[in-house]
C-alpha cells in the first residue's frame, strides 16, 4: 500500500482499528514523502485530522528516523494549529457582527471541514437588504477590501468577497444563493430558516441543519467541481454516523430541487468508499436499493489519488436529469444554466492549465 491518499482514507475512517507493529513497520516509506503528505492532505482539507492520527503511530513505531519525522509533522501541525485559531476566530467576528446588526446567515462549505479550513470563510445571506448591509459591515466595520475582479461565475450569482492579505491568508465571501451560477435547487431562504446553532472551539455559530449540510455538499461536488476529496467522505461518514440526519427530509428535498440524480451518484459513491475501506455500509436507509449507483465509481477513484475527478459520463448524467429536471418544473432559466456547466468546466480547465488563472468558474 503506498498510495498516501489510501492511508489517510484508513487512518480517518476506521476510528476502531488497531494498527499492528507489522503495519506500522510496512508504512516506514511514509518518512520519505513528507512534503507529499502534508500537500495531499491539504488539497483534501484533512492536514489537522489526518496529522492528529498519523503523529501517535510514528512516535509510537520503531522506525529509526521516528524523531525526526514527527518533528516535521509536529511543525506542520503547529503551524496548521495557529492559523485555525486566528481564522475560526475572525469567522466568529464576522458573522457576530453581522447578527448584532440584524443580518441573518449561515456559516456554510467553510466549517464542515473544521478543525481544517480552507481559504475562504463562506457565508449564505439570500435577503438582499441584508446582503447589501454585509457587504457595508465588511467594508466599514472590518475595514476589508472588496476584490477589484471576479470571475464570470460569480458575477452571475451575485457572489462577493473581501480580503485583508496584510493580515490574514482567508478571504470571506458572501454568497446571495448557495449555487454556482445561480441555477436552482433548495431554497436559500429556507435553509437560513432551517439553521441551527453549533458550537465549534468554544465559538457559538449559525450553520445549516444536517439535511442542509449534506444537500449542500453533494451540490457542490457534483454539479460544481465533480471532484471528490477525502474531507467529504468523511464528513459525510460523521454525519451519517451520528444517526440525527432525517432522511425522509435529505431525499424531499433531492426531489425537489431535482438534483436527486447528483445526489444519490455523491451518496452511493461515499457509502461505496466507506464500505472497502471499513467494511460495513454507512447507515443511509435510502440508498439501500440504490447502492450500485456508485459502487464502480469508487473503485475507480479509490485507484487514484485524492482528490479525485467523478468520471465525465456520471457527472453528464446527472446534469442532463437535473436540465429534465428543471425543464418540467418550468424552471427554464434554471436548465438553460446548468446546461452551459460542461462548456464553462472546459474553457476553465483549459485556461488554467495555458494560463494558470481562472477567469470563468
């Protein structure tokens, strides 16, 4: 096994296993990948959860140059440590003063993936009196510079983001609607209706409901990137786990929003991946029928490295049943965008690998 993306599915998924020193000696190679190990988990939005499982092994193996390593992962982890803090913090800041001045909104995408944060502290605020308050506090309160450039996509949403890179390596951005390009699926206002509090490292925070959470996961990954990474199978893992999701509630609202397509492909490939990694099917009592849906998908990506694109006939199934989708509803604008989806997905991947820069998506 020496596929760093297969160790960190083992590592993160299974919390039962017991790793033998046999084991343990047959992952010495890992000292040789360092900086490959770091990267991987990184793209995949697992470094702090994957370094809290992987330092205890090393420390605790018999590998001669053990110190050394879990000095460089302990540095990493350090580092990864102190810009957490400082960035749920200002998340925290941000959408408290938002509240304290009447604007309602949910912390969404950013924290699912906590204690690993991305690059950005995204926020869900459908109201337009509301949106058009935010974006003042942004500018006023914080003293942060909206971006002089954004791109086509998020020009067409709506979408806006501010930075201050003297002090912060986050931007935070304000969505008016949780889609790309503004095509439709749950309601926004109702998701923002529907959102809870949580508290996440002793900070008090307003994020979507369970059943909010993972619809909005599941669009994202298939209708916006097509890319799977690690983060969301396990957060879809923990979440299913927990046993307080309503399924009767996830799939009404796949139905509706018709992307229950893209929703069953995004859940049936998880589970798949769930179930060679720890052997056992993830308790979602809808996909019991359905669960081939994704089953060669994720011998397919479990192949490769994470993360990792769905294949293009999957993902241009689903878009066509959502295009049908929308069509019957009578929500033409709707179909008409997630039509142009592939073409917008193309011309960007071949920008950015001509240009390295993505003016599109």
């Amino acid at each position: 096994m020496n596929n760093i993306s297969n160790i960190l599915l083992d590592l993160l998924l299974d919390d039962n296993r017991i790793w033998t020193n046999d084991e343990i000696a047959e992952l010495h190679w890992l000292t040789q990948k360092g900086p490959e190990i770091i990267s991987t988990a990184k793209d995949n939005r697992v470094l702090m959860r994957g370094l809290e499982k992987i330092i205890p092994i090393v420390e605790n193996s018999l590998w001669p140059d053990r110190k050394d390593f879990a000095l460089f992962l302990r540095k990493n982890q350090d580092l990864g440590f102190s810009r957490m803090k400082k960035n749920i913090a200002l998340a925290y800041s941000v959408q408290k003063t938002f509240e304290e001045t009447g604007i309602k909104s949910v912390a969404f995408k950013t924290l699912d993936n906590f204690p690993d944060m991305g690059r950005d502290i995204d926020l869900l605020i459908p109201d337009k009196e509301h949106f058009s308050k935010a974006k003042n506090v942004l500018h006023n309160n914080f003293r942060w510079k909206p971006a002089q450039r954004l791109t086509f996509c998020d020009t067409i949403v709506g979408k806006n983001f501010y930075t201050d890179e003297e002090n912060y390596d986050i931007s935070v951005e304000i969505y008016p609607r949780h889609s790309q390009l503004g095509e439709e699926y749950m309601s926004d206002t109702d998701i923002v209706n529907r959102r809870v509090k949580e508290n996440i490292d002793g900070y008090d925070f307003y994020v979507p409901a369970y059943e909010d959470r993972i619809l909005i996961m599941a669009i994202h990954r298939i209708y916006r990137h097509a890319v799977l990474r690690i983060s969301d199978i396990l957060n879809i893992s923990k979440l299913t786990n927990s046993h307080n999701v309503n399924w009767e509630k996830v799939m009404h609202e796949a139905q509706k929003s018709g992307a229950l397509g893209g929703i069953n492909l995004f859940l049936s490939t998880v589970d798949n991946i769930y179930e060679q990694v720890v052997g056992n099917h993830l308790p979602i009592p809808y996909l019991i029928e359905g669960r081939d849906i994704g089953k060669k998908v994720s011998i397919d990506l479990t192949r490769k490295k994470f993360p990792s694109k769905m294949p293009p006939i999957s993902t241009a199934s689903v878009l066509l049943r959502k295009i049908g989708a929308d069509l019957s509803k009578g929500r033409g604008i709707s179909a008409s965008r997630v039509a142009i989806m592939p073409i917008l997905i193309g011309i960007t991947f071949v920008t950015y690998k001509l240009l390295n820069k993505n003016y599109l998506w």
